[in-house]
C-alpha cells in the first residue's frame, strides 16, 4: 500500500450553464482541499457544465472534448502545482460520433494515470445518458497513482455490486465514485428519503463487502429541465467517505456547497479484511450463473 494515512478531498457544488464559472469554481475547490493537505482530490460527475442529459439535444455533444484535451491540460497543470492526485470526470468524444462519459485520474506530476469509462448507462426519465454515451471499453480496472491503487467508478456504476467487487479482486484500494443524482422535486418527503438512503447504503455496502473506503462526491442545487417537460433535477449532495467497514468518516450537504477533507487510515483495510474474510470464503465454483442476465 501506498502510504497509511492519505487526506482525500470532496469537491461538491452546483453547476451553471456559464463553463468558466464552473470551471473556476471547481479550480477553487481543489485549491481550499490542497491547502487543508489532502493529497487526493475528487471531483463530481461532469463537473465542466449542466446535467445536459435532461433532454436528448444533439448541439449538446459540442461540450464533448478529447482526452488528452483542455481539461486534462488545465487539471494537469493544477495536479503539478499542487503536488496532489485529482480524479476528473469528463464527457469524451472519441471521435465523431462516438462519446463516453469518462473518469480521468490525473497523477501529482500533472500526467494522465488513467482513465475510465462509465460501463453502466442509465436511460430514465431526466437521465438520458444511452443518447450520449457508448457503454464503456475500458473494463473494471484500477488505475495506479502514488497515493495508491484507485478504483474509480462512475454514478450508475455504484448500484452494481459487481462493479465494486471486480475493482477490488484487481487490487482497487479506494473505491470511487463522482456522481451526478437527484431527486425529482414532485416526489415526496418520504420517497426523496428512501432514495438518498438506497444510494448510501448501496455504497456502504460496497465498502463493507470488500473491506475498502468508498468515496462518493455528488451535486448540489436545482437544475431546470430544458424541455419543460419536467420539474427538474434537485441534486441531493450528500457526498461522502465510508471506511471498509461502512463507517461514515465524513459526510456533506444536502444542500450547500462544500469542499470536504477527511483523512482514511489505509492500514485499516489490512485489519478488517484480515477478520471479515469475505475474499477467502467466496465460492466462485458456485457462481457460473452471474455471467447470465437472469436465471429462467
């Protein structure tokens, strides 16, 4: 393992549809994480605009860029300088036609570690993502950086616990996941709860069953549908980090932006994974039928 006790930073906030401001919000969060030490930064889901995928607009693909492009360059620079590892999340276009909604892990000397592409793809009501995105290629694969061994996952992607368990059984030290998810504001009190408690225990669980921190950063504030059809997303924040027992290390905002520092004792994972043996007592002779999508 890479070092014992890391400082991660959360960066969590609202998005406009002005890219500079966003971008320089999002610079500033990274700054105030780097100065309270953290030497890991993550970032929320398509952190560069809007949740564009609302409606399905085929002039919304102009926000895609290569990667390596200006956002790698400009996070780059800022990893460099702050000595720290940052994890982007960015909409790729891989070429005409063809996009990813992407996770890229930028390495403290200012150069890609790696990158990731969201392989679960949601089509729902207010998250139309199968218009914009092509089911990533990339496979479940940690990406190693000096602050340890990243299993970096993308919203979605934290409701399957396949997803978690590929990452660790390849090594995945931290579990991460930028997330972009809401409520719809016509829901009630008691159903907004049930869905921002699934998603938390969801991915505690995560941690729990493969005795790893969870990192999640999320959105906050209210975003328009453009359409009009619907009332919007109201983006429940939330973000947190959950030690490889489920315990809450820390935990933001429902509402309010934040920029979170926490400190997650790697050696711990050593320690509970030594008692809770979950990888050892996995019967993976038994286990032939998960390669079905259901069990007639």
């Amino acid at each position: 393992m890479s070092q014992q006790l890391l400082k991660v930073g959360l960066v969590q906030h609202s998005n406009t549809d002005d890219l500079a401001h966003n971008a320089t919000k999002t610079e500033q969060g990274i700054r105030d994480a780097a100065n309270q030490g953290a030497k890991l930064v993550v970032l929320q889901e398509l952190h560069r605009s809007l949740y564009f995928c609302q409606t399905e607009d085929t002039d919304l693909f102009d926000l895609a860029e290569s990667i390596p492009g200006p956002s790698t360059d400009l996070y780059g620079k800022l990893a460099k300088e702050l000595n720290i590892v940052i994890v982007t999340s960015l909409f790729e276009k891989r070429a005409t036609g063809l996009y990813h909604n992407t996770a890229v892990v930028i390495e403290s000397d200012g150069s890609i570690a790696g990158k990731y592409r969201k392989m679960h793809i949601p089509d729902d009501p207010g998250f139309y993502e199968k218009f914009y995105f092509t089911p990533g290629d990339l496979g479940f694969t940690p990406i190693q950086t000096s602050v340890g061994k990243l299993g970096v996952l993308v919203c979605w992607d934290q409701w399957f616990p396949e997803a978690a368990r590929l990452m660790a059984m390849a090594g995945a030290e931290l579990l991460i996941y930028p997330t972009a998810i809401g409520w719809d504001p016509r829901d009630d009190d008691a159903e907004q709860i049930r869905q921002r408690d699934a998603w938390i225990i969801s991915q505690r669980a995560h941690a729990v069953a493969n005795g790893v921190p969870v990192i999640s950063v999320n959105r906050v504030g209210h975003e328009q549908d453009p359409s009009g059809q619907s009332a919007g997303i109201q983006f429940w924040g939330n973000s947190f980090v959950a030690g490889p027992q489920g315990e809450m290390l820390a935990h933001g905002s429902e509402t309010q932006e934040q920029t979170l520092v926490v400190e997650i004792d790697q050696a711990r994972s050593e320690s509970v994974r030594r008692i809770w043996p979950y990888l050892r007592d996995r019967r993976i002779d038994q286990y032939q039928d998960l390669c079905k999508i259901y069990r007639d």
